[in-house]
C-alpha cells in the first residue's frame, strides 16, 4: 500500500477579508491538504498459491510473479493529476504531472476556494500501450488502449500486453474557506492479468502463439467505465521463461465484462463466454491447430487469473478446469477464421 501526501496551499494573495475594497482581488484560496493512498486490491497471491501448488510448478510461480512485478505493484512511478471545474465546460483548471518513484511525496499548490472534481492516475508513463486522451475535460479524459495493428496475419488486429499497472481516482472536492480540511484520495487498479499455464506433454510444434480476447479498450476516469469495442482485438500473451518444461504464457490488459451481453449464446455445460484464449500451435509438417479457450467467470481489475491444460496428440490444448468451454480446429487456416463479438 502506499501513500502520496499532497498539501495544497491556498494563499490570500494580499486581500484582507475585513473592511477592506475587495473588487479587484481573485477569488479567496484556503489552506488544505490531500492525502493520496494507492490501493492494491488483488487476488494475485492467492490466485498464483492456488493454482501453482505442484513441485513442477513452483518455478512457473516465481517467475510468473517476477514477470508481473511492474503490474500488480504498490508503487508509483508517476502520477498526473487534474482538478476540474464542476460547472460549465467542465475543463481543467489545474493540472500536475510528476514522475516519483517513491512512497510518499509532497506537493504544494495554490488554487481558488471553488468546487472541483479531481481526477488521479497513476503509471502511464511508461505504458506505451494505454495513453490518457482527453483531459481537458473531466467527461472526456480516459484511458485508452492503443488501436490494434494488422499482425501475425489477424486481420481484426492485435495489441501487444500492457506494460504497467494502471491505477485511478476520483474524488469531488469542495474547498471551503477558514475551515481545515483533509481530503482522502484512493487510486484503485483498472487493468488486470490472464495466464495460460501448459504441460507440453512431450509433444513436438515449430511455433506456439497465445492471444487473449474480450477485454474493454479504454477505461472513462469520471464516471469509471469501461469501453468495449464492436470486436475485441487480440493481445497478445508473452512467453514467461519458466525454467522448466512447463509453457506460460501472460497478457496484461482492461478488464473482461462481469455479464456476457444478451447477442452471445450460452453454452449449456459452461455459460457464457466472457473472454478467451486463443492457441496457435504450429506442427513439424506446417499445419496449424487453433485452440480456443472460452472462460465464463469474468477478469475483474485488480486480479489475476491462471488457466491450466496441456497439449493432446493433435496439438489441441485440453484445459484442466472443466468449466472453461474448448473449441479446436485442426488445419486451421487465417481464411477459415472465426472472430466472435465479446
């Protein structure tokens, strides 16, 4: 957990509040203080104790923790940081952005008493993938995930994993005069983790890509919202180096949905799908089988989900958990592909 204290400190700017010709002097300002807390919740240590349990995969443990350390962390690298008007265009009226690398730290600001609706981020810096877009105003300002770009041959796209963990806040503000106040302000994470965990089972293939799919592509700060696309792109899952037999594979991105919507088709014995893997398994003689992975419980922010199997003869992955739904394509072809709305 960390904390960023932020004092704000409101000066009279020279005009007294008693008998004196108040006409040309700005707006009052006061003294206040935020204090900032980042707010890790998660799953992660029980998600990775819980599904990595076995002497083998121990080290698939530790280094699927050191792969996701800059994600799933209590530190800040920087933060940005605006304060709107509540009326009117709604624009910003003062804007802070600091790169800190640190617990705690301290900020002093001079702003007029008025109400405001602060907006927090934190950890965009170093995100290619996720940049803030429209911040001038407090309904526009958002999260926004890269468009995807034609590769690997998909033609809807793929976006490469995110590369931070994003963390944000909001918090209406009223800054009253002659009274102290404290305000409290809590950054929660709004982007997540999907693992894929396999036991190759001795089988052979040249190449093996993994895709995640069925995520939102931005994330709205004001009203905290998720935007999802017609068609999901695809993002890919690094490889994890495990230091064993065992194959691991990670994306980072936005959360799934909590509720499949009403255009997608329940499947009997395991729901909805809410999200996916996709495996693409090159064998020795060229020809490619397609695995897809359909999981009903949604990837919430903040948490981490492990999904486990292993390779049959054909090069299929066959999950462990028998609530996720698999679908598999032998000789798969980019022309026989299948890209479902999630």
């Amino acid at each position: 957990m960390m904390g960023i204290l932020l004092s704000a400190c409101w000066l009279m700017a020279g005009c007294s509040t008693i008998d004196d010709d108040l006409s040309e002097c700005g707006p009052e300002e006061e003294d206040f203080e935020l204090n900032y807390e980042l707010k890790l919740v998660t799953n992660l240590t029980t998600e990775l104790e819980t599904q990595l349990r076995t002497l083998t995969e121990f080290k698939v443990k530790g280094a699927l923790e050191t792969h996701l350390e800059k994600i799933f962390t209590d530190k800040a690298h920087d933060v940005d940081l605006s304060f709107y008007d509540t009326e009117g265009t709604k624009e910003v009226l003062e804007h802070v952005t600091d790169v800190i690398d640190a617990n705690q730290t301290t900020y002093d600001l001079t702003l007029p008493m008025r109400q405001y609706l602060h907006l927090a981020v934190a950890n965009i810096a170093e995100n290619p993938v996720v940049g803030l877009t429209g911040e001038k105003y407090s309904y526009s300002s958002t999260l926004q995930q890269t468009a995807p770009t034609v590769s690997d041959g998909f033609p809807n796209g793929v976006v490469t994993s995110h590369t931070t963990g994003l963390f944000t806040a909001r918090q209406p503000m009223e800054v009253l005069g002659g009274v102290s106040q404290t305000f409290n302000v809590h950054l929660y994470m709004a982007n997540s983790a999907a693992s894929l965990v396999l036991d190759p089972k001795g089988q052979t293939f040249t190449d093996l890509k993994v895709y995640a799919t069925g995520f939102a592509e931005a994330f709205q700060i004001s009203d905290s919202t998720y935007v999802f696309p017609a068609t999901s792109p695809l993002i890919k899952a690094d490889k994890v180096e495990t230091g064993n037999d065992l194959l691991c594979f990670c994306s980072v991105n936005f959360p799934s949905r909590d509720a499949a919507p009403a255009s997608v088709k329940k499947r009997a014995e395991t729901g909805p799908s809410l999200w996916q893997f996709k495996v693409y398994l090159t064998k020795p003689d060229g020809k490619v089988t397609e695995t897809i992975l359909d999981i009903s419980e949604p990837l919430k922010a903040g948490d981490l989900r492990i999904i486990k199997g292993e390779l049959d003869d054909e090069g299929a992955v066959r999950p462990y958990n028998s609530t996720v739904g698999v679908s598999v394509t032998l000789d798969w072809n980019q022309g026989g592909s299948y890209e479902p709305v999630l």
